[in-house]
C-alpha cells in the first residue's frame, strides 16, 4: 500500500511552456463527442497521442470540471492545460460537461458515470484499454470524480444508454474537491480554516439545505463511501485554498488511511485554487507536480492490467 503526506517546499522550477490543446504536439483533439441519450446537450472532449498506429491500448483519464456544479466547462484553460499534458504523456483524456445548476444532483453523477461507460463501450473507437481507466476532477468535479470513483448505490447508477457496462475505475484523481459537504469549513483569503461551516452552491444543487437534509448532504459525500477496496487515489490541494479548506483532502487522505486504501496526499504551500498542472494565478507552482501525477498514474494503471492479464490466465 502506498501512502504518503508532501508538503511542497517553497521554491520555484524554470519557466516552463505552457500546453494548451492548441500548442501540445503530437496531440489530437476530437471535440464535441454526444456521450448521453437523445436531448441531451452535454458533450465531451478526446485528447488522444497522436501516434497511434497500431501502438498498445491505451490507459484513458475520464476527467470533470469544476465550477461549485453550477459553471465551467470541459474545454476551458484550465482542462485544456491538464488534457495536454496528460495526451502528451501518452494518455487518452476525456474531458466531459455535466449537467449544471439547480437541481442537478444525482444527475451531474449520473453523466459522469456515463462518461465512463462511454469510454468503455467505446474502447476499440478511441484506443483504450478499458480496464485501466482513472477518474479526475478539479473543486467540484474532484467530488463527482470521488462519487464516480467510490459509490455504488443503486440511484447514482445510471440506466441509460449504457446498460450492462461497468462504470467501474482503477484508481481517481483529486485535485482541491469537496469531500465532506458537511464538515466543509469557510476559509479566510490565506486559506486558514474559520471553523464556519460553508455551504457554498450546495443547496441549490442538491435542492435541499444543510439543516433540512443533512441525511442527503451525507450520501452526497464521498467520504461516506470509502471502504478497503475503494480505488487508489491521488489528493492534491493548495494550503492557501479559500474556496475549498484543505481540510477537506485531510479529511478524506485521514478516512483512506483508517480502511487501508492505498493513497498520496500532496499539499502545495502558497497555492490556492483552481491551479492547473503548471500554474496558479499566473505564477509557476512551486513545484513541478507532474511527474508526482504521471508516477501514480503509471504505477495503478499499470497494476491494473497485471491484475487483468492474471485473471485471464
């Protein structure tokens, strides 16, 4: 089992060039790919390497914005920046819209488990190997990513358009998400907890409020939901997050650790939210986070074909 807690040191890396999908090369785009049922307006993006020939089957990264549920999109900078880099790392990245606003809970779960069917249904199309597929999320998505990654009851599960096929991943990806909507705190401008209760877009999303449902409030949170054969996962967040407590990640890397789930918790001191896999606020991070990234991705998609390869055998 792998654990660990990092906190970055305070110093900055050369200026790197940024990668966009525009600026990324040997990368592909398919854009605008209709993943759900009829009347549905919600599309996805595909970062795939552009030499595929006839290379191996690929590991895919399913990924949701954030956007506290009620904005954002799946080719914003910020999506584009971390598609590019992981396309350009040699991974297919499926960068999804969700369903938005008030009222969308369960469905904006439903859609992102169907992302994930898509993708597996889909595997020859794209050049995946469908049993190494991760979830990732940043803020808000990080949260659906976790609830993808983590629930299993029956009314987050989708009944269409892909009945029959596995939303199932093999390990999930966490950056600066909510993890216990009702422990999560107001942060100052400095990201030091207030000890105030916050509940952001929550109410209006899951259309109930915190005093009225909190029975509800909890079955939306993914800390509920970890157990011994939860999926590897991967938490980074900024200690000077105002808008999601870093309590949040230590609340969740704490409830990973206690059922033994294999896990790293990467806090960046001097970062905030909404950083991408290069910068925060304009500025470098202090930190080069990705080889941290692309480690635990090669190491759980690797184990996962092993552990597929064997039972096959």
């Amino acid at each position: 089992m792998s654990t660990g807690l990092a906190l970055i040191p305070l110093f900055f890396t050369d200026a790197i060039t940024a990668l966009s999908a525009a600026s990324a090369p040997g990368v592909e785009l398919v854009a605008d790919v209709a993943y759900l049922g009829e009347g549905r307006a919600e599309k996805l993006d595909i970062y795939q390497p552009a030499a595929r020939g006839t290379a191996p089957l690929r590991p895919a990264v399913v990924y949701f914005h954030g956007g506290g549920w009620v904005r954002g999109d799946k080719a914003d900078p910020r999506e584009q920046n971390i598609g590019a880099n992981l396309a350009a790392a040699g991974y297919v990245f499926v960068t999804v819209n969700y369903v938005l606003g008030a009222h969308a809970w369960p469905q904006n779960l439903q859609d992102c488990k169907n992302a994930v069917r898509f993708i597996r249904q889909n595997a020859a199309k794209y050049g995946v190997d469908p049993e190494r597929i991760v979830a990732m999320g940043t803020s808000a998505g990080g949260h659906l990513a976790l609830m993808a990654a983590y629930s299993d009851r029956p009314e987050f599960e989708p009944a269409a358009p892909y009945p029959g096929v596995s939303s199932r991943v093999c390990a999930v990806v966490d950056f600066y998400g909510m993890t216990n909507l009702l422990t999560r705190q107001q942060a100052a401008e400095d990201g030091t907890p207030t000890g105030k209760l916050y509940d952001s877009h929550a109410p209006e999303v899951i259309g109930v409020s915190r005093a009225e449902g909190a029975a509800v409030w909890k079955l939306a949170s993914p800390v509920t939901y970890v157990a011994p054969g939860s999926p590897p996962t991967l938490i980074m967040h900024g200690l000077s997050d105002p808008t999601v407590n870093y309590g949040q990640a230590v609340e969740l890397a704490n409830a990973l650790r206690a059922k033994g789930v294999a896990h790293e918790l990467v806090l960046l001191e001097g970062v905030g939210h909404m950083f991408d896999l290069e910068s925060w606020d304009k500025k470098p991070l202090p930190f080069d986070i990705r080889p941290t990234l692309l480690a635990f991705l090669e190491k759980y998609t690797r184990a996962a074909a092993a552990n597929s390869t064997r039972s096959k055998n």
